[in-house]
C-alpha cells in the first residue's frame, strides 16, 4: 500500500504541474482603447477600467504610449499615492508601446513620470490573483471526475492558432487571452487527467 500511495502522490503532482503550465495567459491593454495617457476623467478612468479586469499572475499589462512622450515604472501605494518616482520597483520604461508581465500576486501600482501626468490621473493600481479561484477572482467551473467509469476523451491534433486571440465572452473587454505554451491544453489537460483516473482506478 505504502508503493501505491506514492505512485498516486507522482502522478497527482505531475497532473498539477501540467494542468499549471497549460492555464492561458491573458493580455490586458492598459485603459482600453484609452491606452497609457492622461485620461480625460482623471485616475478614476484607469480605476473603472481595473474594476472589470481579473488580474493572474503570469497574465500581461500592455501599457500603448508613444515613446518620448509617457513612460511607466511601478511604485510602492506612498510613492503611488503622492505621485511620486521615489523608490521605484525595477527600471522606468520610455520605450513604449512596452509589456510587463505579472509576476507576484498582491496590489501593484504604476505611474506615469512624465511632468504632471500623474498628477492629472495617469496613474494604475491593480490587484493581482494567483489563481482564478482567489478573492478577487471569479471562481472557474470545476467538473469533478470519476475514476472508475468516465471514457477517456480523444487526444487530438493540435490545430494552428494566432498568437493573440480577440475578446471572447470568458475574457473581459480591453483584455486579449494569449495561448498557452501547449497548442492544445484541453486535449492534454484531459489526457493526464485521465490518465491519472486509470490508475487511481487501479489501485482502489
């Protein structure tokens, strides 16, 4: 039994793994169609705009300014709040249009340091999820899974894909989901997932 418990603990940590790698990222374009400048409404257009977002770690800001004209750089909330560049958290990007990736869960602020861009509302504060099923973060539907009796769905071909996808109805606007490093992750999700169901099924 002690062989069987560790063979199940193997293939439960490989699925995870697997099941991690194969989540989708998504895209968010800063403000929308407003892209990164000073908002006619000040801040709160850049906060309505977050509001409707789910934010996950590994998803992308795409921050659309013309170069030598905004940049963005992340700040502690003091330095956020005072519209301030003290402290920055890594480089201030110029370049623009410029991506950064999210790469720890919690509150992340960025502001623009261009004269008084700030000041006049240039300004983004997010919450970032680790997962979909954090506070914050619509949960996903979940199926559970049998292991004796549920048929084993067909592995297949992975089709071609785009390198972004438009907005779906899953996908909020002013967002764009960016495919997984698999080209088929339902196809091998549910592989593993099986294949992980038959050999529970084995030993119980």
């Amino acid at each position: 039994m002690e062989g069987q418990k560790k063979i199940m603990v193997v293939f439960g940590l490989v699925a995870a793994v697997f099941l991690h790698s194969v989540a989708a990222q998504t895209a968010h374009v800063v403000g929308g169609s407003l892209g990164w400048t000073i908002p006619q409404n000040g801040a709160q257009e850049y906060a309505t705009w977050a509001s409707g977002q789910k934010f996950l770690v590994g998803d992308v800001l795409i921050f659309n300014f013309a170069t030598d004209t905004h940049d963005v750089v992340e700040v502690p909330k003091a330095s956020f709040d005072s519209c301030s560049s003290a402290n920055p958290i890594g480089s201030t990007i110029t370049t623009g249009p410029t991506n950064i990736t999210l790469t720890a869960a919690g509150d992340h602020y960025y502001i623009c340091t261009f004269g008084r861009h700030c000041q006049s509302g240039q300004k983004l504060a997010i919450t970032v999820s680790t997962s979909a099923t954090s506070p914050g973060a619509s949960p996903s539907a979940s199926t559970p899974v049998s292991t004796s009796d549920a048929p084993c769905p067909p592995v297949q071909a992975p089709s071609p894909s785009p390198t972004t996808r438009g907005p779906t109805a899953s996908t909020p606007p002013g967002s764009t989901e960016l495919p997984p490093s698999s080209s088929s992750p339902s196809a091998g999700a549910g592989f593993v997932l099986c294949l992980l169901s038959l050999v529970m099924g084995l030993f119980f």
